[in-house]
C-alpha cells in the first residue's frame, strides 16, 4: 500500500500558483511591460491539465513499481507486473475507449514490463452492485448519500450534484477550497466556483434542512431492488456485526 507525500492539493494548489505567477511575471518583464498586470495561468487542475492525477496517483504507483523492480532484480530479466485497474467503459467517453488488456508503456523500461488489465470494464452499473452485493462487502456510504461518482471530495472532473453534496457533508472543507480560489484569483472550476456550489449547499439545506444519514443499502436498492439489498445487510450483519 502506497500514498502520495508531501504537501495536499490545496498546498499544492498554492504553489502551483506561485510559480506560475513567477514565470508570468518574469515573461512580462522580458516584454518590457508592468509585470503586476501579468496574466497568471490557473493554478488548479483542469481536464486539460490533470497534474493532480501524476501527484497523487500514478507517482506514488511508479514508486512501488520501482521497489518491486529492486527487489526481484535476482531475477536476472525485466520484472513482469500485472496492474489492475477499476475503470469501466460506461464512466465515461475516455474510459469507453479503453483496452481491457494492454502494455503500460510509459511506467514499462529496460527492467520492468507493466500489463494493465481492466477486469471490469464492460460492466454495467446494475452488474456492479450486484457484485457488490454478492460479495458481501460494504461500499462507501457516499453512494448512499447520492453520489454518481466517488474520488477526491471536490475533483474538478466531478459532477455539480456530487460537488455539492460533498458541500453539505464536508462544509469546512469546502470553504477551505473557497478561501483558496481567493489567494489564487481563479475559480475552482472554470464557470462553477466553490463559493458557487457552497450556495446550492445551503440553499439546499435551507429548504430542505439538515439531512438524516440515509439508511444503508439507498443506492443499491434502488439498482438491483429491496430483495437483494435486504439479503446482502443480513449478510453484512453476521460478517462484520453491523446494523440491519
């Protein structure tokens, strides 16, 4: 199990913005202008610009690649690793192009050959929760919540209804990244700013209060049914002693 270190987004987000406010700057002096009036490219991530992603995910991922290469180098050949990866198809028109088998060639070198496989990849989503169910497992309660999608709490790449649910459960954290569109001069995400998907949250509060945590098993009971659900919570119960 690995982690990305160092500094989180939000710190990432300002130093991003640092540089990038330096290196405008600098061009504009080199164009003899004022460079106060320098424009400054956005510093958050973008589609275009997914640097959080390299961060977060693949670099700490290419770490462990690099340990495992070390440590089977006895072996005397390029070290063999089969990467699986949850992406399916019907998330979105990216991932539908995707191979379901296919050589990493950016993390593949000299002394290591990475396969990808996609194991799930043209999975639906009522194939998912019924796998779900099937094994017994618990899921992450903010599909229960109404998330369509679940990665960082506020991604960029994130739908305006996951964005301000997340809003409504983690309100100190989104005024945290509110308070960073300020420092940096740019909106969280181009035409929907945090300070933006805040007012939906309270509006929705407002109107419709406080939410109660909704019962465990919303979201896959409104997939593959009550029957279903109803059996994998009694499973859930004797395996791990929670709550019906």
């Amino acid at each position: 199990m690995v982690q990305a270190k160092g500094a989180d987004l939000l710190d990432r987000v300002e130093i991003r913005y640092g540089k990038l406010k330096a290196k405008a700057e600098g061009e504009a002096r080199e164009r003899g202008e004022d460079p106060s009036t320098a424009k400054v490219a956005p510093a958050w991530p973008s589609s275009s610009a997914r640097w959080c992603t390299p961060d977060a995910k693949r670099g700490p991922i290419r770490t462990l690649y690099t340990r495992l290469t070390a440590e089977l180098a006895h072996l005397g050949r390029p070290v063999r690793i089969l990467e699986c990866i949850g992406q399916r198809a019907a998330e979105s028109r990216h991932r539908a192009k995707l191979a379901e088998v296919e050589i990493n060639r950016q993390a593949s070198n000299g002394k290591r050959h990475i396969t990808t496989w996609r194991p799930i990849h043209g999975w639906s989503d009522r194939r998912v929760w019924r796998e779900i169910a099937r094994s017994r497992l618990p899921y992450h309660p903010a599909y229960d919540w109404g998330n369509r999608r679940l990665s960082c709490v506020f991604c960029v790449l994130g739908c305006t209804s996951d964005l301000v649910n997340g809003a409504r459960r983690v309100p100190e954290l989104a005024a945290a990244y509110a308070r960073m569109e300020i420092t940096v001069g740019a909106d969280f995400k181009a035409g929907l700013s945090m300070r933006e998907i805040i007012r939906r949250a309270q509006a929705l509060e407002a109107a419709e209060g406080s939410a109660a945590r909704p019962p465990a098993g919303t979201a896959m009971a409104a997939v593959v049914g009550q029957a279903v659900t109803a059996k994998y919570r009694r499973r859930q119960a004797a395996v791990y002693g929670l709550t019906v």
